[in-house]
C-alpha cells in the first residue's frame, strides 16, 4: 500500500485516496494446503490401505481447510474504503456518517503481536449499511476477520483483526479516518 493518504489527482487533490487490502498471503496457506493434504492423504491410506477409520478421520483436516479458505481466496478484499463507506468483507459498506469512532488496539501473545481496528457504529449494524455485499450461502460458515457485538444501548461495536491483513495498521486507520466528515 502506498504510504500517501490523499489523493493527488487533479480532480480531487486535497480527497482520500480509496484502498482495498486482503489478507497476507501466507496467512493461511499452510492451513488451506496442509489440511487437504492430511485430509486426502487419509482417505487415500484408509481406502487403499485397509484402515476404514482412518478415511472418515479425513473430514477433520479437510473441515480446517475449508474453515480458512478465505485466507487464501484473493478475490474479494476483507477491507477497504471508498466515499460509498468502509467496505467489510461479508457486511457491505458501512456508511461513514454512521461509523461514530475508529481506534486501533494492540495486544500480543507471547512474541506474536496483535493489531486489530474497533469501530463503534452511531446504530446497530443492519441500519448502518447502504450496500449489502452479497455472497455464496457457502462462505457464511468460513472464516471471517472481524466479529461484532451489540452495545448496552443498542448501537454496535465491530472488531476487525488488522494483523492478518496486506498493509501497516496505523496507514490504513489513517486512510480510513480521512474519509471522516469533519
């Protein structure tokens, strides 16, 4: 991602620039590949090697490859923003006026470092989106790289993991606060 946060062209030189980021690309890999490794190298050795079991035990690691698929499918992005709203892989956009506060947060595991972005919405979720993104039935049971909880007063807060995705966290909280109205 470019490190600039508005865009310079000439018919908007003082705008935001809009942006749409995946995940990284070995995010998930050895999970998607490993698991239909293991998955078809059980049925394989269960099937032709007499060990019935262990064909059924396939279904477990081909589950966890299914599960994080999405890490590796590279065409849709998990996030992005334009002056139609944030876009959120599986929500839509969310309209910028409804977005009340956008922070990052950093926690860390051990030596794995966790970066995520929290975003507190003025409504609940449903009333805050003016375009619904559409997609196969399939995906819904997949992984996905934010969760959303309701509020006491009824608003909704969405948390989205930043880590696993293409870009510096801190660049893209600043690109996406430059869409704020002011």
């Amino acid at each position: 991602m470019p490190t600039d946060v508005k865009d310079t062209s000439p018919e908007n030189p003082n705008g935001p620039k809009p942006f749409a980021i995946g995940y990284i690309r070995s995010t998930g890999e050895a999970l998607v590949i490993g698991g239909l490794f293991f998955g078809f190298g059980f049925v394989v050795l269960g099937l032709f090697g007499g060990v019935k079991p262990l064909a059924a035990l396939a279904i477990v690691p081909l589950l966890v490859s299914f599960w994080h698929y999405p890490m590796i499918d590279r065409s849709q992005p998990q996030l992005g923003a334009n002056e139609q709203g944030l876009f959120v892989e599986r929500i839509g956009f969310i309209d910028w006026a409804s977005i009340d506060q956008m922070t990052l947060y950093q926690s860390s595991v051990r030596s794995i470092e966790l970066v995520g972005l929290e975003i507190s919405l003025t409504s609940a979720l449903p009333a805050a989106v003016n375009e619904k993104h559409m997609f196969p039935l399939w995906k819904s049971v997949m992984t996905r790289n934010w969760k959303l909880s309701r509020q006491a007063d009824g608003t909704d807060h969405l948390t989205i993991k930043l880590n696993t995705l293409a870009g510096e966290p801190e660049e893209i909280l600043q690109r996406l606060l430059a869409y704020r109205p002011v």
